[in-house]
C-alpha cells in the first residue's frame, strides 16, 4: 500500500497547497527512532549543547520571512500574530542555552562521609542525567512556539536528549521548515543531524509512543487526543512519562466589588482575552462567574459591544470550525442560556466570536448545563451570573484542573472576600492571575504552565526553565572513587558547576 500524502492546506479557503511528505510508515518510525538513540551521547558536551542553542534561535530569526510566510499560510494566524511568536520561540532556546551554561538544572548533591550520623552517612554523590529520547507532540495552534521548535523540543534538547517530533498536520510545510533549520544548527556544532528528526501521520504518533527506544514523551492538543496516547504510554512493557496538556476552562471570578468598581473595563478586557487569535490560545478565560444585578450588567454591556465589533476569524482547520459549531450549537440550547451576542458561522470559512450567559445556581449540581463547564475551542465564553458568595464557591467546586485561574477583584477599596475566593480558586490552576487575564505565558523561570488534570497529565510546567525538569532523572553515586565519578560530581568541582555539600549551599 502506498504511503498516505501530507498535504498543506489553506485554512482561509479549505484548498490544497501542496504535498508536503508522507506519512511515515512503522518500519519508517523505527529507523527514525533508533537513529536518534544512536545519537545521544553526541549531545553530552554541555558547551556545544549551549552552543547549537543559540544558534537554533539565530536561524529561526534569520528564517523569520520565509518562517511566517509558511506558517500564515498553514494556520492564517497573521504575520502580526507569528512575528511575536518568532521572537518568543528564539527566546526560549536563548533562555535554555543559560540554563545549561548555569548548570542548576543539574541538581548536584554532595554528602561526605560520616560516621558520626545516626545513621551513618556513606560517601553520597547526586546529580540528574538526560533520559534518552524524547517524543514531541506538536501542537496546531502554535505552529512555532509550542510546535517543531517549540518550548518541549528545546527543554529536551538543552537536557540533552534527542527529539523525534511528530509533526500537525495543520501546518506540514512549517514542520518541516523548522525542522530543517534545526537540523542546520545542529550540524553547524558538529552534531548529528539526527538529534532532531521529524515524522508525519496519526498511526506514527502511536507507533512513536509505544517505541521501546522513546523515553519520554511531551504533548500539546486535546484530551481525547492526548488521553489516548498516554494510556498508551502507561501500558508499555517500560512505562515512560507522558508530560501532556490536554485541555482548560481557564476559569475567572469577577467578585461584586471588582465590577462596581471598572465593570466596564473587565467587560472590555474580557472580551480581548477572548477573541485573541480567534479564541483559540489554550490560556482562553472559556468560564466567568460574574455578578447578576447592575454592575454585572455593565460588565456584560461592555463585553457586548467589544466582542459585536470583533471581526470574524478563521480557525486553524475546517474540522475545528465545525467542532465550534456544533459546540456553540449543543450549549446555546440549553435551557436558560442566553446569547448576548451569538457566536457562530460568520461566512463560508469565518467564525463569529460570541458568549453565553447562564445563572449559576444552575451549575452548582450536577445536570444537562454541564457542557459550559466544558472546553470549547473558538472565540466563545460563558459567563455564570451568581447572586451570593455561596454559588460561587459551588460552581468552583465542581470545575476540572485547569491552566490558570483567574480572581477580579477592586483595587481601590479592600475586597474583603478575594483571600477565600483566592484560596479557592489555587487548587484548580498551575497559574493563578489577580487583575489580569491568562492570554500570553512569559517565558521566565518562576513561570509554571500546566495544571490538575485534565490541564496537564503530570505536576511541570512546559514554559519556563524548569521544563527541563521533565527530561532528567536523579543518580547518585555512592562511595565512588573520583576518579571514575562523573566530571560534574568530582571533589574539585572542575566544571565549576553550583551544588550544595552535606546540604548546605557550596
């Protein structure tokens, strides 16, 4: 049987670009796989891991012309859009190439020998090693940022494992772009091209993940999706770590004093939040609970007009389209749901951004409006109108983990409830937003990006320095001679690497 055809394809008419690749075949994944196993102790050396960094980033922005004419028109997400998107998907490898030139991430431990300890202490040498292949999901809504060149490609490259990543059929043309400016860079340090290595095609995706050669795997897409493949990733004979984010409501609680106070301006910032790239980022406020009454009417006075002046957006693909749709659809029709402003088809190939509102004593227990406290990808969200603090925190109750979370509350009188509204809203999100909104994740190392599932399938952040973290494990060695130690756990420290000795910082 021939091997299935990949094409590119125009989001803003629905037509075939070109024929980008095919879908890799399994016999295709395995030599892909044992290609890049075969490659790992090349990137060992953490200077030119440092090194290839670097100029990863300087490739990517020199490419930038011919990156954003590619991905624009995979994904029709505007060259204003993927030009920031650029940048931040430089800065991200920059910021990995210091941490590894810092050498933090190492988490060395040295403990001396001693006897005098109950119980007695042996000789203890600790410090975290790559683990080996890593697959990388890419995800469609970020075809830089969070795909090829994204943040889990390069926090395993810095860790020192190879990647293989299955490419979304989205933007195909992009994928491969990318993936040979990084196969560029690469060979530019002397490294094998095949430290970064790219598949095509649905089956590959699940050949990928059970391949006794992958070590880790990291995923950015739906739940369904995403919940497929790691259970698919826990039933291998080895069970590997499958670092997934899956889904999120994004929930945010405007209390009565916050509204009284700017209704009007939440109402307009609520609305930016959430047609931002066509409502389809994955930190999308998709849930509000805002007061019923005259300053909550305000607020939604606000996001009416905002959002009825929003143009209508393309979306990534036709069958998002009609998942929004049919999304939209199914939660408009519930009883006592309200349309304000109607989302929906807005042409042929467009979609137009819209919300609903809903009292929120409906949402307190269990019934047929549990579909709002679902995801629902596009430029929608739903606001639940509650009449006291109560309703509130029954709402909260029931709502899944979540990416982020987010508390309005006044600014210039003290909002004597946002402390409990706080701690109640800490245990649903990895982030959680005062007076803000959630759209836009900086890439620092405080920032945590994942969440309960089903936000995320394990407890690290994908953005941030710490996304490292995902790709190492611990070793220690024990009562070690230093000259077969590690150079990185040797007494002199010859590597002059941070690390903490019989506990206390060195």
């Amino acid at each position: 049987m021939a091997a299935a055809p990949v094409w590119s394809v125009d989001p803003r008419t629905g037509n075939p670009r070109e024929q980008v690749a095919v879908e890799a075949t399994a016999e295709e994944v395995d030599r892909v796989v044992r290609a890049a196993h075969a490659v790992r102790a090349c990137l060992a050396d953490r200077a030119v891991r440092a090194a290839f960094l670097r100029t990863a980033a300087d490739l990517l922005a020199g490419a930038g012309e011919h990156v954003i004419e590619a991905a624009d028109a995979e994904t029709a997400l505007g060259p204003a859009r993927l030009t920031g998107e650029l940048a931040r998907t430089a800065a991200q490898f920059r910021a990995f190439a210091e941490v590894v030139d810092e050498g933090a991430y190492l988490d060395i431990h040295i403990d001396h020998e001693d006897a005098t300890r109950t119980p007695p202490w042996p000789d203890l040498r600790r410090y975290k090693i790559p683990l080996g292949v890593v697959a990388v999901y890419a995800a469609s809504n970020f075809p830089l940022a969070f795909s090829v060149p994204g943040g889990d490609t390069a926090s395993a490259l810095a860790a020192g494992c190879p990647v293989v990543v299955k490419a979304h059929p989205d933007h195909p043309a992009t994928s491969e772009l990318c993936a040979s400016i990084l196969r560029r860079a690469a060979a530019q340090h002397g490294l094998p091209e095949d430290v970064v290595t790219l598949v095509h095609g649905f089956q590959a995706g699940v050949e990928l993940v059970r391949h006794p050669l992958i070590s880790a795997a990291g995923f950015t897409g739906s739940i369904r999706g995403g919940r497929a493949l790691f259970d698919a990733a826990a039933a291998r004979p080895v069970p590997i770590p499958f670092h997934g984010e899956l889904g999120s409501l994004n929930p945010v609680v405007v209390t009565e004093a916050a509204a009284a106070e700017r209704g009007e301006q939440i109402g307009a910032g609520l609305a930016g939040s959430i047609t931002m790239g066509a409502g389809q980022f994955c930190t999308k406020p998709g849930f509000v609970l805002a007061p019923a009454g005259e300053s909550g009417d305000r607020l939604l006075k606000s996001l009416t007009g905002v959002v009825s002046d929003t143009e209508a957006g393309v979306l990534l693909d036709h069958r998002m389209r009609d998942a929004f749709l049919a999304g939209v659809s199914e939660r408009a029709a519930l009883p006592d749901v309200e349309a304000p402003v109607t989302p929906g088809a807005a042409g042929e190939h467009t979609v137009a951004a819209g919300f609903l509102t809903v009292p929120a004593q409906l949402l307190a227990t269990e019934g047929p409006h549990d579909a709002l406290l679902e995801e629902c990808f596009g430029p929608v969200t739903v606001v639940a109108r509650y009449t006291c603090e109560d309703e509130i925190t029954a709402v909260l109750s029931r709502l899944p983990g979540n990416l982020t979370a987010t508390l309005q509350t006044a600014t210039e009188e003290p909002d004597d409830g946002a402390a409990a509204l706080l701690a109640a809203l800490t245990p649903l999100a990895g982030r959680i937003l005062v007076n803000g909104w959630p759209t836009g994740v900086a890439v620092a190392p405080a920032q945590h990006h994942g969440g309960p599932y089903p936000a995320t399938t394990s407890t690290s952040t994908s953005v941030g320095a710490t996304a490292i973290e995902r790709w190492l494990r611990p070793v220690s060695f024990q009562t070690t001679p230093d000259a077969l130690l590690p150079p990185e756990l040797r007494e002199d420290n010859p590597l002059g690497l941070p690390r903490r000795v019989n506990g206390h910082p060195a």
